[in-house]
C-alpha cells in the first residue's frame, strides 16, 4: 500500500503514510504528524516496536467495563471492583478522562457512570446515542442509590444533559446534585485541576 502512495515533500512513500495516519489523529496537523514521524525514524527499533505493540494492545484489550461503562482492559473496571467504594452515591460523566480527573483530585468515593457523550439534540444526539438507558436501570429498584452527582462538563450540551438526567430521576425520589461553579462555564472537567474539581464536589448543589 505505501508503495502506491505519491511522494511528499520529498518523502518515502511509507513517511507519506505515517505522516498521513497520524494526521487524523484530534490535534495533530500535518507539520506536527511530520515531526513526529522524524522523531520515530530515529528512535531504536525496539521503542519503535513497543509503540506499535502497545496501540494494538489497548486496540484489542481495552472496551467497556460492563459496570459503569468506563474503560477497561477486563469485563469490569477496578473501581467497579472495589468494595470499599460507596455504591449508593453514583457519580455521572461525560466520557472516561472525566472520570480519570475526579479520580485525581482523590475526594470521592463512590461510583461512576460514564455516559459516553452529551445530549446535542442538533447533531442527532439524543438519549438513545448515550448511555442514558443503562443509567437508568442502575438507580431504579430494587437498587439502593442514595445520591446521584451529576458532573457533566459546563456546555451547553452538558448542561441539557444534567437537566434531563434531574428530570428523569426526580420521579425516584433520588437526591440528585450537580457540582458546585466552581468549575469554569464552558470548560471541561478532564482539564481541570483537582483543587477545583474538590471544591465543586464539596459544594455540590441540589437540581
């Protein structure tokens, strides 16, 4: 397949490639994709080799952990495992790097549910794209869930989301809270840092 590829920039058709499929990569231009395909070509063959080995095992290993629908390399996640977590506070996400933030800042203990997406019913994405059902099931009896924290991102659609989710779970007599502002509007939680993401935790509000 290299070989039918066209030279660029006066590349070998296999640097072409790469620099092509790192290129569809979110952030990554062409001039980055070129640098890093030169950085690549001059590293050892082994590191080359473990980098190639480790993409194609997280490709093939790691899914969704059947619990709270985060990632994992196993059926379950080890947070999902762990029996000392409180399994009656139910924390909800956007996407796995959130999870990955909160688990940081080390100020909760009990459990998630990784939502994979945010409703954005203008680009098609409704309840039914989500894991929205599966949420559902989780809190609805005979579960036990004491409280769900709602911690979708501070957007738009994060937003919408955790209206939903509030109006969805009103009905079962759930505590249901949202994280406090101390979470900027518009920003993401995988880029905040764990003194904030403590602080909105501690003041986490009814919805």
């Amino acid at each position: 397949m290299a070989e039918n590829l066209k030279r660029q920039d006066g590349l070998p058709p296999a640097m072409t490639r790469l620099v092509k499929e790192l290129s569809r990569l979110p952030g990554i231009g062409e001039k980055t994709a070129s640098r890093l395909a030169f950085n690549l070509l001059n590293r050892p063959r082994d590191q080359v080799i473990a980098l190639a080995e480790s993409l194609l095992e997280m490709k093939e290993r790691v899914g969704l952990c059947s619990g709270c629908f985060g990632l994992s390399d196993h059926p379950r996640c080890q947070i999902c495992d762990d029996e000392a977590r409180e399994r009656e506070v139910i924390c909800v996400v956007e996407g796995p790097a959130d999870l990955m933030a909160i688990e940081r800042a080390r100020s909760f203990g009990g459990v998630y549910h990784v939502l994979n997406g945010a409703l954005a019913p203008l680009d098609g994405i409704g309840p039914d794209d989500i894991k929205m059902k599966e949420l559902i099931a989780r809190v609805s009896p005979p579960a036990v869930v004491r409280e769900v924290i709602i911690a979708t991102n501070a957007t738009v659609e994060g937003e919408a989301t955790a209206l939903y989710i509030a109006r969805i779970l009103k009905p079962l007599g759930i505590r249901t809270t949202r994280l406090a502002r101390g979470l900027p509007a518009g920003g993401d939680l995988e880029y905040s840092d764990s003194a904030t993401l403590t602080s909105a935790l501690s003041g986490r509000r009814e919805l």
